[in-house]
C-alpha cells in the first residue's frame, strides 16, 4: 500500500511537511514526488533543507512553460509515476497547476485523491488557482478544509459531506513548528534593516504581468517607504517587469532573492506590516498577528479577514490602511506576542488529523 504526495511549487512545501511527517508516524508507506514546477534553489531546495521534509523520490523536473504546456508536461510525467508505482491514493496540495495535474491524471487512471486545502473560491475565474481549486475538488474523494466557509462552498458545488473534513491547517502547522527557530534580528541583519520595516511580496499574474498596473504597484511600495524602510523578496515571476519599472531604485526599498522560509517568516513575525498578494502570507501574518494588507480585490481566505489581520487594500486605498496599522504597531510595547484568537483549528495539529483520517479511509476501502 503506497500514498503519492504530489508537491512542485513553493506553497506546496509548508503543507505536505506536517501530512508527510504525521503519516510516517502511523507506519503508512509513502512517495513524495516534486514535479519540477519550482526549481531555484530559493523557491524550492532552501524548503527540504530547513523543513521537516524527507527527500522526494522523484522530480520530474517539469520546470516552466505557458499554463497548456506546463500543465501538459506535469501529467505527462505523473502519468508515468502513477502506473508505474499505482498508489492506493495520491494527495494533492494548495491550487498549483502540479495540483491540478495529478488529480486529473489520477481520476482519468481511478486512482483516489485527498485534497489538502479543498474549498477555498476566490469567486475570481481570471485566477488561475481558482480553476485550479475546483477542478481538483471536483475529482477528489477526501476533500480537508482549513476553514468552515470552504464546507458550505464544497456543498454548494454537490461534494459528498461525508468527503469534507474540517481540519485546521497544515501550514500553520509548519509555521508553529518552526517559530521558535524564528530569529528577527539575524533575518534582518542578513537583509540589512533596521527594527522598524516592512515586508512586501508579489506574484500574482493580475499584479505583475501588466508593466501597467506594474507600475502602480511600485508607485505604492516607494510610497510605503516613506513610513519605514521595505524588505522585498522578489518572486521570480515578475521580476523582470519589477525591476524594469525601477521597484529596487528607492533608498528606504530593499529587493532581495525569495528567501528561505526561516528567514522570511523571521522577518514577517518583526515587520509592522506586510504588504502582499500571497495566499499563504494571509494565513501566516494571521497567526503571528502581523497586520497584512492584501493587494487583491477578492480573497479566497476571508477567514483572515473575520478572524484575523487581513484587510484587502487597492494601490488607492493601500497608503492609509499602512499608516493606520503602522501607527498602532510602534504603539505596541512588545510586537511578538501573538494573537489569542486565530481560526478555529489552527493549532498546529492539522497533520495528525488528516493522517488518522486517511487511515480510516485505507482501511474501511481496503481493508489494510
Ligand atoms: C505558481 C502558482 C501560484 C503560486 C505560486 C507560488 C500556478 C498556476 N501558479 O505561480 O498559484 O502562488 O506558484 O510561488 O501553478 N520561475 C523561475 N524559477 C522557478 C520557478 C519559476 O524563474 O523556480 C519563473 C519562470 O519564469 C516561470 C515563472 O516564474 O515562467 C512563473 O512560474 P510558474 O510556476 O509558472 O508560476 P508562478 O507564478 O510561480
Ligand atoms: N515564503 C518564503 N520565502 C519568501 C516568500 C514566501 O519562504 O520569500 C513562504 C511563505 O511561507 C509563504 C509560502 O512561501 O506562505 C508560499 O508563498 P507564495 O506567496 O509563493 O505562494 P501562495 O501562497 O501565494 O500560493
């Protein structure tokens, strides 16, 4: 009996690594396979070296490509995976094109899916991930959800109730396993800050692709540094464009490689503020009681919203929603404290459930 782990793009680490780690602990025979969707050793390797993560057994080494060819090259190779080693069950993470791939190719091979993150809707079909999140659920049997408004969008769409399972989430998990290894003043010497930053990610192919809104987007972070200095770890989509419109050309603006988790998570729990379009980071900055603001007009994580530090801000509105929330941050006398409410089930624990869940199911379907 073997359970695949399809990983590939950089969310996907932080979540498999509590899956993988509280599976193993049951004794449950497992592959880990990195497509090659992710490869710089930035957004891919620095993960399997800090994190609870054993080595894959395989990277396709798809690497990059139009969303077609990409998406093509991804089931190509898991294709051959799947028939060659035939899974009892192939876990899927998050709303990467690896993610979408393998449950296609696993539910066109009769091969059951879990998916890790299952109901999230951004309600926004010019996502990619948004296509991404319901075609995969759409062919999953196991369906774990972080929050409780992703089970009533999953029920909407007919999933089997008895499918969706409310288990906290795995990336905070790794994110509460870590944060005693968080160190903010080594992050920030290693980036040259001061106490007082801020802490900018973009990405997303609606912020950056567009030189046009590009623009705005650097318009904003110069601004923002006005307020304090800014630390940009710069995804590598985009950076071109970014670094052709000058976003690195402002004294107080620091634009550096993606970095490690250790030290981007470090710098995340000392900032004043994060400025982001990262999924993730929503999560992350909610649990460490950072304040965020999304540069997004939807989010398909509002649970950061009603239960957090999240707020969506637009390049317009962006300037004083910072100042408002850098404000009251230098007011505080300790920053590191964390908040004492966070979403339900975001207690570090969600591995272990979806791991006993997935044993149960091995052995009501297979008997094991
Ligand atoms: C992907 C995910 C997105 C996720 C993001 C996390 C899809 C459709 N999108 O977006 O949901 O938020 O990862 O980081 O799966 N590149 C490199 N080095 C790398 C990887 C990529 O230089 O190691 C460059 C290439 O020019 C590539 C571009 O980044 O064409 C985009 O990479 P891709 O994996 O297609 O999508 P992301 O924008 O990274
Ligand atoms: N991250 C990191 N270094 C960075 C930026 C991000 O380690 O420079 C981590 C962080 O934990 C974040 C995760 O990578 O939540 C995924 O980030 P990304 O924004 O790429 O993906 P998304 O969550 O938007 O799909």
């Amino acid at each position: 009996m073997t359970l695949l782990h399809i990983t590939g793009a950089r969310p996907n680490f932080p979540k498999a690594a509590p899956v993988i780690a509280a599976l193993a602990e049951l004794g449950v025979r497992q592959r880990l396979i990195h497509t090659g969707q992710h490869y710089d050793d930035r957004m891919s390797e620095v993960f399997f070296r800090e994190l609870n993560l054993p080595r894959p057994d395989a990277n396709l080494g798809v690497g990059s490509g139009s969303h077609a060819q990409q998406t093509a090259a991804l089931m190509i190779g898991l294709e051959t995976e799947m028939v060659t080693t035939s899974p009892e069950l192939v876990i899927v993470y998050g709303d990467v094109n690896s993610t979408l791939a393998a449950a296609i190719v696993a539910a066109k091979l009769n091969i059951p899916v879990a998916h890790v993150e299952a109901g999230l809707r951004s309600f926004d079909m010019t996502m990619p991930e948004e296509v991404n999140r319901r075609v995969t659920d759409a062919l999953s049997q196991l369906l774990f959800v972080t929050s409780p408004d992703a089970i009533a969008h999953l029920a909407a769409e007919g999933a089997d109730q008895e499918s969706i399972h409310l288990v906290g989430n795995p990336m905070i998990d790794t994110l509460l396993a870590q944060v005693s290894r968080l160190d903010v003043d080594r992050a920030r010497a290693s980036v040259g800050v001061g106490e007082d930053y801020i802490v900018a990610t973009l990405h997303r192919p609606g912020n950056v692709d567009d030189p046009q809104i590009a623009a705005d987007l650097v318009a904003v972070v110069h601004d923002a540094a006005g307020l304090a200095e800014v630390v940009l770890p710069l995804h590598p989509r985009g950076r071109s464009t970014l670094e052709a419109l000058g976003i690195g050309d402002h004294p107080r603006v620091h634009v550096v490689e993606p970095l490690g988790y250790l030290d981007f998570m470090s710098l995340v729990r000392g900032a004043l503020a994060v400025i982001t379009d990262s999924g993730g980071v929503q999560e992350e900055t909610t649990v460490l009681g950072v304040p965020c603001l999304t540069l997004r007009p939807n989010t398909e994580r509002p649970i950061t919203i009603s239960h957090g530090t999240n707020q969506l801000v637009t390049t317009h509105t962006l300037a004083g929603a910072l100042a408002e929330q850098v404000a009251a941050r230098r007011a505080m006398p300790d920053r590191l404290v964390s908040p004492t409410t966070v979403p339900p089930l975001w207690d570090g624990h969600a591995g272990p459930r979806i791991a006993s869940i997935i044993v149960n199911w091995l052995d009501d379907r297979y008997g094991r």
